[in-house]
C-alpha cells in the first residue's frame, strides 16, 4: 500500500466534486494511466460504477466500494464485466482549521488477485500518487 498528502487551499466539498467526476480525473492523473471519461457519471454512492478510458486503448469499469459525501471515495477497477481484480485506489478528505482540505491519496493492491496486475501494481509509488494530488491541487486552487 502507497499513499500521499497534502494540504488543499479549498473547502472539501470543492475538492471533493473534481474527485467524484470521473470526466476530471484525467485532469490530474499523476500515473499518466488515464486518457478519459465520459461525461454524466458522477459518483453518489456505494454500487456506482463508473468507466473510465486508459491510455493503452482499455477500458475499465470502477466499482465504487467506499463512499461519503466530501469525505471520502474508494473504487476498485475491473474489466468491463468481470469482478474487480482486488487493487483499491481511495481518496479521503478532511477539513483544516485554516478552512482547508488534507487530501490523503492511497492505492492498496494487498488484495489483488490478478498475477499479470501485480507488477504494475507494486510498481506503482507514493510519488506517483503524490503527484496526482499536487496536479488535483493545482486544479482545484486555480478553479477556485
């Protein structure tokens, strides 16, 4: 398991919308793994599922498995019609006194089940996800 944090100058909520929007992610995908989603697929609950375009032509179905409105999102992806493979990516906010947001990123493949996904999983660094967060910071700071 990898994570990263860092603090966002806006309210969670704010940052949260850019999070439960598959159509934004691309946006600040630090794992260079995302090429697009479509509109219209905003997230609202656990059993969502969301479908997003990677770069190498695929496409992935994210069933989303943990869910609290401006607090916290977690999907685990699969091939379109099969059962998710088991790896979690998860993002979960907080407020700051400051009228912030502490953004803490994590990816999880402890539980991953498919053999051809896990070295890419284990390759997968706490840099990358740190990356993603400042690239979602500076989306949302300059949105604002």
């Amino acid at each position: 398991m990898v994570c990263a944090r860092e603090v966002i100058r806006a309210a969670p909520q704010v940052v949260f919308e850019f999070l439960a929007d598959p159509a934004l992610q691309v946006e600040f995908d630090g794992n260079e793994n995302l090429a697009q989603a479509e509109p219209g697929q905003r997230v609202h609950g656990v059993g969502d599922v969301f479908r997003m375009k990677l770069t190498n032509g695929h496409v992935r179905e994210n069933h989303v498995v943990e869910f609290h409105e401006g607090e916290l999102i977690a999907w685990k992806p699969s091939t379109i019609g099969e059962a998710p493979a088991g790896h979690l990516w998860r993002w979960s906010l907080a407020a700051t006194a400051e009228g912030g947001t502490e953004v803490t990123h994590t990816y999880d493949w402890s539980q991953l089940r498919d053999e051809q996904r896990l070295a890419r999983a284990k390759s997968t660094s706490s840099a990358m996800l740190a990356r993603s967060v400042a690239r979602l910071k500076t989306v949302v700071e300059t949105s604002a």
